[in-house]
C-alpha cells in the first residue's frame, strides 16, 4: 500500500514537472511571437529578417494610412470652399 502511494506521488510530481516545462516553453514562444509581431508591424522594412510579406504589408499599411490623411485633407477643402461660398453670397 505504501509503495503504491509513494510511486502514485511520483506519478504526479513527475505529470506536474513536464505540465510546468510545457506551460513555460508556451509562454516564452508566445511573447516572443508577440515581441516580433509588434516589431514588425512598427518597422517591419527596418527589420534584419525582412521578408516579401512583410514589405508588402508595409506597403498597404502606409498606403492605408495615407487614406485617411487625404480624406480629411479634401474634407477640410471642401469645408472650406463651402464655407468661403457661404461668405461671399
């Protein structure tokens, strides 16, 4: 009965150790994962391991984020056109 316990004991130290060693490569692969994601989607052409992908992506983003610039940019145009007929008529 003792034996049976203490090997039952070892059994779950042993099942704890390996969850832990899992649980701990996980988490370091996972915010390495992250670590580079964010640094790729920051300077992704200034990275050493560039990829097509990656500069391509670049690419849409900047462009995407230029839309939004000439859309507020013509916006305020247009404001301002409307608002420069408004005082003139």
């Amino acid at each position: 009965m003792r034996m049976q316990s203490m090997l039952i004991t070892l059994a779950m130290i042993a099942i704890t150790a390996i969850g832990y060693k899992w649980y701990k490569q996980s988490n370091q692969r996972e915010s390495t994962t992250q670590l580079t994601t964010l640094l790729n989607a920051g300077i992704p052409d200034q990275m050493e391991s560039t990829e097509m992908d990656q500069l391509e992506n670049a690419k849409m983003v900047s462009e995407g984020s230029q839309f939004g610039v000439r859309y507020f940019n013509q916006s305020l145009e247009e404001a301002q056109e409307q608002l420069d007929d408004r005082l003139q008529h």
